[in-house]
C-alpha cells in the first residue's frame, strides 16, 4: 500500500518523546518533512538525531510551549516558512495530572483545559487556512478513558470528552474543504509517562513496579503493554494519503482492553 506521505508537510504536537515522538519518526519514515516540538531544545535536538537516522524526510524542530497562544502562531509560522502548506496536523499534549474530583480548584481545571483541549482548538485554528488549501488530515490524540473512564484521572477523563465532540464537530463542517479528522485513543503504550505512573502506583501500594505492570498487563486481552512504534503505525495510516475515506472516527490502540464497542 502507498501510503503517499512523501513530500507531505506534517506538523507533530508535543513530539520530543512518546507517542508524539513515535508517530513523528513514523511519518518521517515514509517521506513526510516533519516539525517536531516540544518545550524542551535538549529533548527536541536528541529525537531529531534520532529520528534522522531513519527519515526519509527532512526533520526540523521548533520550542514552543502548546498552552501559550503567541508560541502556537510561531509553531505554525516556523513550519510554514521550513517546509511550505502543513497538510499533516497531529495534535498530542502533555497528560494533565492525576486525581479526583475534590483534588482540583479553579486554577487546575483551568490549567488541564489549557493544555489538553485549548491547545488543539488554538493550533487548528491557526493550521486551518493552509488544510483548506491542500486538504489533508487532521488527528487528535486522546486516551481510552473516550470510552471509558480511568479512575483518578478526572481532569482527562473530563477534557478528552471536550476533543472527541471537537472531532466529530470539525469531521462534520470540514469535509466539503477535504480534510479528513480522527480521533486516537492510546490503551497502555509503554513511553516514559506510563513507566512513570506505573513506579507511582507501586509506590503507593507498596508494590514493585514490575507487579503494577504485570496486573495491569492481566487486563489487556493482548497479554501486554503496546509499543509506541504500534501506535505510530496506526496513526501514520490514519493521516495517510492511503485514508481517504475515513473520517469522524475514535480509533483506540489498546491491545482490545476497553469492552466498549
Ligand atoms: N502512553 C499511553 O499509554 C497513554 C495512554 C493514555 C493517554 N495518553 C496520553 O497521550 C499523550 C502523550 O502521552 P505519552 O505517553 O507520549 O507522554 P510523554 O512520554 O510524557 O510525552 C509527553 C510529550 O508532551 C510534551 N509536552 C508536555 N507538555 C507540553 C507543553 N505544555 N507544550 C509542549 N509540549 C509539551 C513533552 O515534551 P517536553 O517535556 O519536552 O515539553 C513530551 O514530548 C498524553 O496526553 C497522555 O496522557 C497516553
């Protein structure tokens, strides 16, 4: 299958590791000239010269901080300038933090909106114009918990809901331009931030974190955490030349451990 990435402009949010990292070494991969950022210059600087080892594309990187609205419009201007029209637009962001309800106050709920919805709202607002010109696809990185809550983790249950009606909204309104927009949802895929709540649990529990991955691993029809790289494959065909008919769509790679159909 020609996936006819090559050439394509791809612009990958919070890429300096994990799932936006995968996915950008993916889409570099198969011929996309991709713009990596991330708050950290060290981090972006390290997975350029990684993913270089193995692009076909050209690979640039721009710091920005996703929940500042000025370093958005630089993002997007920054990767205009290095490669022409954006006509691959990955949304992905840091996870908010943990806990429940009566953990948060006003700022926390402000902050997690910031980041985890306001951020994608604000960049395809400023990518829009360029994916009218060329068509293309836009796809938003959620959780599982779109259909299934995760306990204590209220404040991304609550803001990946607000991604998923955005999805399904911009699918709608967008598809006489040719843009094609899509939902994925990560089940456990093993990048630093699971390894990272994983050893929190353990210590909690006062478990090892070895016996917090494995129970959690008893949950997953697959039998195991998922490899950012399966991840990647899944959301480089989603924003593909090779997907011209799917659209509105909520995609989980989670090893099947969600029942919900
Ligand atoms: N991995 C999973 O199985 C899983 C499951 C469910 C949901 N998710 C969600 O998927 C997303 C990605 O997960 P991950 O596992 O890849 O996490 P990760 O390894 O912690 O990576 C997060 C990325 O976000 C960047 N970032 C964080 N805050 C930022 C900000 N304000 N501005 C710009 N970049 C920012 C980080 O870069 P810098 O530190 O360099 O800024 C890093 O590149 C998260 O929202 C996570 O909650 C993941």
């Amino acid at each position: 299958m020609d996936l006819n990435l090559t050439g394509k402009v791809a612009l990958v949010l919070a890429s300096s590791s994990g799932l936006g990292k995968a996915i950008a070494k993916e889409l570099a991969k198969e011929g996309a000239n991709v713009m990596l950022t991330s708050r950290n210059e060290e981090k972006l600087a390290a997975a350029k010269k990684d993913i270089e080892k193995v692009a076909v594309g050209k690979v640039a990187y721009t710091v920005a901080d996703i929940t500042d609205a000025e370093n958005i419009k630089n993002l997007v201007e920054n990767t205009r300038s290095e490669f022409g029209p954006i006509s691959v637009l990955v949304n992905n962001a840091g996870g908010p933090p943990g806990g429940t309800f009566e953990d948060f106050d006003d700022e926390d709920w402000q902050k997690a909106f910031d980041l985890t919805l306001f951020s994608f709202i604000r960049t395809i607002r400023e990518v829009l114009p360029d994916l009218k010109k060329t068509g293309g696809h836009i796809l938003n990185n959620t959780s599982s918990s779109v259909k299934q809550p995760i306990d204590g983790l209220t404040l991304s249950n609550v803001f990946r809901m607000g991604i998923s009606g955005l999805s399904k909204s911009l699918s709608q309104e967008l598809a006489a331009d040719g843009i094609l927009v899509n939902t994925i949802g990560p089940g456990r895929i093993e990048t630093d931030r699971i390894v990272e709540l994983d050893s929190k649990k353990a210590e909690k529990q006062n478990k090892t974190q070895e016996e917090v991955t494995e129970a959690m691993e008893k949950t997953i029809p697959l039998g195991r955490y998922g490899e950012p790289e399966e991840f990647a494959k899944v959301a480089t065909f989603l924003v593909s030349g090779a997907n011209t008919y799917l659209t509105g769509q909520t995609i989980l790679v989670d090893g099947g451990m969600v029942k919900a159909y």
